[in-house]
C-alpha cells in the first residue's frame, strides 16, 4: 500500500480520476471580446486555478482502520462525500480553513469506497479505493438483549472475544443514552472468563421506568495488538422496571425485600457454612440470569462430592456458582442457621414467588459475619462494591463520567 500523495491535473469538469487518492479538476470560463478596430476579434479565455486534492488512503489494497483525509493544495473545500458500494456513508467535517476534511469514523474492512470532493469554485472530482479484509476481526457478548426490562442495578456489560489494547480509542466509540440522562461511566476491568471487559456503570442505581440504548459504533476501529479488527457496529436498548432490592443478613439468616423503598417480604434462608470455601461471597451483587430448574455439582466448582442433584428456581449471582435457589432439603436451617455450600437457600414455597417476582439486574446484598468477602468484580456484576470514583477511575477516558 502507498500512501504518496501525488497529485493530479485535471482539465475538464467533468474529468474523473479513479482508483487513486489524487483528484484535480479545472474549469474554465470564456469571455466574449468586441470587435477591435481594423482586425478580428480574438476571445480571451481566462482559466481558473487548477484545482489539486489528495487523498491519505490510495488504491485497493488499503488497510482498513484508518480515518479518511481529504486535502485540498489550493482554495477551500466546500463539500466532501465518502460512500461504500452499499450506500453507507461516512460524515466527516471541513477544517476551519477548509483545506482539509476529516471522516468522523475510520474506513471498514472489505470495503470499496467513492470520494467525491468539491471546492468553493464549484470544480469537483472522484476517486476510488478498497479496503483489504482483516486479518483478524474481534466481537463482542452484550449482556442485555434488545427488548428486555432489567433491575435497577444492571450495568451494560461488554466482553470482548479477544484483547483490547487500545482501550481509549474503543471505549470512545461507546455510547449509552437514557430517557433522562443518568450520570454513569465506562470502566474496564477482566470477565471471569478472563477476557477483556468494560461495564457501563450509573452513579447509583438506574430509576425504574428509564428507556436505555446503547450504541456500539465499533465498525473499522482496531483493538491493538493481537485484538484485530471490529467490521461490524453493535446496539441494543432496554428498560429499567420496577427498584426490587433484596438483602440477606448472614447474622439472622434471614433475607428482606424491597420494592419502592418498602419491605414487601421477610423470607428465612440459610447462606453458605461460615469458615471456609462453603461460605457465601458478601457485598453488592446483581441478580444475573433467572435460569430456573438446573443440575448443580459440587464438583464444577471445587468442592468434592458434596452434592449432585437438580435445583428449582435457581438464579445465579456469580459466574463462579452462587445462586439464590429452593432448598427444600435444608429446611430445618431456614432463619436458624447457615449450612449451605456458599448458595442462598429457601423454601420451595418462598422460592416460586421470589422467583417469579424477580428481575435480572436487581440489587442483591449480603451482610453479615461468616463469608469469603467481596467476589472479584468480574466474577458476575461486582462494580457496586466500588465508590464512584474508584469506578471512574477504571475508566480509559481519564475517569470522565458520561451522561446518557
């Protein structure tokens, strides 16, 4: 790929020059003369300046990731339109001085793209240039499908298949807007699965009824090394519903429900075995994922042969095994006593409406003596365990908020 800016005269105004990132165009304007006296009367023709343009991105081996540039050698431009062969255009704005234009957003992989320039004088000309596909392209996981109502506490949560070095660049191209503009900010932190992730946390928890979207306007922006290529554009929108906040204490084994501010239930549990890896996690979490009647193995999360057995009304809070759940077998511990190995259990009775009534993203608390502290907080929805500020400070915009 070259990217030499040469430049290109041309004659007419209707001349066309493709394929390169040079463009020039001239017009010229005649003037009729009067007859002069004892001889014929030549035309002088009066030529405008030729007009010179280039283009930074040339030919059809273009790597994609890149802005594009768009210079004019004389006079100003005064309009400049980049469009793919599907009709997609890419906005861009003139320099104060007009000799420049800049794409807002970079040249896509796989892409042949049309410049079409114009100067104050009203000569124009067009150029082409493809882009090569990438060499390696990253994706995204959102974890709030288009359409859904979530709690109150439920970040935008973005995990991405593969690393993110550029962290500023991307995150800049992430935007979430409500119906009325919730203080929030991106922060990047490591998924439980080890990958790279960055959560869109409010100042405090959503307000019920706010519409939320979310754009992800990814296509063409690069991840750094070793990450690749994002070729596509990702959004979804949801709504918060009703503030359903729920708190065990560890100390009474017993667990309260708020909606609205207002207790609605008090259901007897019994959390993890204080002492040891049976214990619960403690702290702020988030409801993760309503997943109903499961099979729950002790083996799958390091804890012997301790049980084997299906479980109802299951919803998890950790991607390292800790649910709120029925628990029929346990109940002479129900409000006495905490023996589980680390879940929140309770009664089949409790647990059908609990369930029921329940929503993914609602704030779940756990206080109280006898846990393994806060769980990391990739290891599910763990960012309301952090100030504000240690939350901004996460962000790669410097810490700067972002109101949606």
């Amino acid at each position: 790929m070259s990217r030499t800016r040469r430049v290109f005269r041309v004659r007419s105004r209707h001349a066309v020059v493709a394929g390169t990132a040079l463009l020039a165009a001239a017009l010229t304007a005649c003037g009729g003369g009067g007859a002069a006296s004892g001889g014929d009367a030549k035309a002088e023709i009066k030529q405008k300046p030729e007009m010179a343009v280039s283009v930074n991105l040339t030919g059809d081996q273009v790597k994609a990731g890149e802005p594009v540039t768009v210079t004019i050698a004389e006079g100003k431009l005064a309009s400049v339109k980049v469009t793919d062969a599907k009709g997609g255009e890419l906005a861009g704005q003139i320099s104060a001085d007009g000799k420049t234009w800049k794409s807002e957003r970079n040249a896509s992989a796989g892409a042949e793209y049309k410049v079409e320039a114009q100067n104050t004088d009203s000569q124009s000309a067009t150029a082409t240039f493809k882009t090569t596909a990438a060499d390696k392209v990253n994706k995204v996981t959102i974890n709030i499908t288009k359409g859904s109502t979530v709690g109150v506490g439920m970040p935008v949560s973005i995990v991405f298949d593969n690393p993110v070095k550029n962290k500023a660049e991307v995150e800049k191209q992430l935007k979430v807007t409500s119906s009325n503009q919730t203080e929030g900010s991106w922060g990047w932190i490591k998924d439980y699965s080890g990958k790279d992730r960055v959560d869109w946390r409010p100042k405090e928890y959503w307000k019920s009824g706010t519409d939320v979207k979310v754009d992800m306007n990814l296509n063409g922006v690069d991840s750094g090394p070793g990450g690749g290529l994002f070729v596509k554009d990702y959004n979804t929108e949801f709504k918060i519903g009703k503030d359903r906040r729920m708190k065990v204490d560890l100390d009474t084994s017993k667990m309260s429900v708020t909606e609205g501010g207002q207790t609605v239930d008090t259901i007897p549990v019994s959390a993890g075995t204080p002492g040891g890896q049976k214990a619960s996690w403690s702290g702020k979490m988030v409801l993760m994922l309503k997943e109903g009647t499961i099979r729950m193995n002790s083996e799958t999360v390091g804890l012997g042969n301790a049980y084997d057995k299906d479980v109802d009304y299951s919803i998890r809070l950790t991607w390292s095994g800790m649910y709120v759940h029925a628990a029929p077998w346990n109940a002479s511990n129900f409000g006495r006593s905490n023996t589980s190995s680390g879940c929140v259990g309770m009664s089949d009775a409790n647990a059908k409406p609990f369930f029921a009534q329940s929503q993914v993203g609602d704030p779940f608390e756990v206080v109280g003596d006898g846990s393994k502290g806060n769980a990391d907080i990739g290891n599910g929805y763990g960012e309301w365990n952090l100030s504000w500020e240690q939350w901004q400070a996460k962000s790669a915009q410097a810490g700067a908020p972002q109101s949606g």
